[in-house]
C-alpha cells in the first residue's frame, strides 16, 4: 500500500485520533505541513489524501495561497477516483474546490454535537455505523456543490457530504482532549458568544473520549475501506 497524504495546514489542528487509526492499522503516511512550505503530494503515488482543519476560512486564498494549491488537489483527486477526506476547514475547502462556497456563520457551532443521517448518508458506507455526538467547533459552513451528497446534519448546519471520491466532515472525529486543550487557550473566550463554557466543554471531551475515539475509528475505518479498495485497483 502506498501512503497516505496528511494535510496539516496549521501546528495547533495535527492528526490526533486520525493518527491513532493509521498507526493501529500501520498505515503509511506522508504528512504534508503547508504551515512550514511543504508541497502537495503527487496524487500518482499516495492511495489517499487528508486535508485536516485550521483557523483560516477556505475563501482565504489571497492570504494563504496554499488553499488554492489544495483546492486544485482536490479536483485532480476526484477526477482520478483517489479517495479523499476533508475535515472542518478541509471540509469547506472541498466544497469551495468541487464549485460550492464556504462562509462565515453567525453564531459559530460548538460543543458535542448530535447528527442527524440523512436517506442518503445511509446508504453511504463512510457513515456505516455511525454514532453521535461529536466534538464540533467551527465558524464557518459551506454550501453543498453542484452534483454533492448531503450526509448529515446537525440542528444547524450541514455536517457531511460527498463528491465522487472525496468526502467532507465538518465536525472534528480527530480531536483529542489535548488538541482542544490548545484550542482552548487559544480561543476559548469566544465559546461564551455561544453559551459554551469552555472547561464544560474541556471537561465533557475527556470524559468520553474512548467513545469520542471508538466513533472516530469506525468513520476513519470505513474511509480506508475506500481507500484499500482504490490500492487493490492498482490506480
């Protein structure tokens, strides 16, 4: 098996439970760091590609031209059929790449949040199994694309969908209590914009994070099923 690539765009949003799941199943990564410089992967010699969060809105190309580098990414992964997971703002970029559009939202979503699987999401086996809440935090949304699959929803925004071989996951199945923690720091004053009390928060995502795990290592799973089933083509 090739590797798989890792698209980290900020040091604060690594892989978390995402690494735990490719370490336990010793998957081969190439992390890929735009924050340090790093160049896109070669789409010819990775059998899959992830593209994890960061604090800049996926309409932000201007002042973070990797976005447009990745957005071209995307559309080459789906034009090849190369499976292709986008969390949060790898998400947005998704959309914004396949011709939907990311914005800002008013209020931001955050928390664990409960989703709701649409007709289709069912059908769908990246969500095969699927269980709520997850861990959410988030400012912007997207719209679906032209020719997407909306998946999911929570009670505010669309939450996952699907484009050929790429799928996008606005909440954060990789988040460990560590992760948050620094985001926290980071920003924790704006969760009370949204009646969030940040160490609640803190506090319910360590309590239940071998649930938080398990959920996320059976979406993670399901997305590698795609992504062995594009190995064995030998594409």
């Amino acid at each position: 098996m090739r590797p798989i690539a890792v698209i980290q765009n900020e040091e604060s949003v690594p892989p978390g439970w995402l690494g735990v799941s490719l370490s336990m199943r010793s998957v081969p990564v190439e992390m890929v760091k735009t924050y340090r410089g790093d160049a896109m992967p070669d789409l010819r010699e990775v059998d899959g590609a992830v593209i994890l969060g960061g604090h800049m809105g996926a309409y932000e190309d201007r002042a973070y031209p990797f976005l447009v580098e990745e957005k071209a990414l995307v559309r080459a992964a789906v034009r090849r059929g190369v499976p292709l997971l986008g969390i949060c703002l790898g998400c947005q970029i998704v959309a914004e790449a396949m011709g939907g559009r990311a914005y800002r939202v008013d209020p931001q979503e955050a928390g664990l949040v409960d989703l709701r699987v649409t007709e289709a999401g069912r059908r769908d086996p990246i969500l095969g199994g699927f269980e709520s809440p997850m861990a959410s935090w988030h400012h912007d949304s997207w719209d679906l694309p032209p020719g997407g699959a909306l998946l999911a929803v929570s009670d505010r925004y669309p939450q996952v969908f699907r484009i050929g071989s790429a799928v996008g996951v606005q909440f954060h199945p990789e988040v460990t209590p560590e992760i948050l923690e620094t985001w926290i720091s980071r920003d924790g004053d704006s969760l009370h914009e949204v009646g969030i009390d940040p160490g609640r928060f803190l506090g319910a995502v360590e309590a239940t994070q071998e649930n938080l795990r398990i959920r996320a290592d059976r979406l993670f799973a399901a997305w590698l099923a795609e992504v062995a089933e594009f190995a064995e083509k030998g594409t």
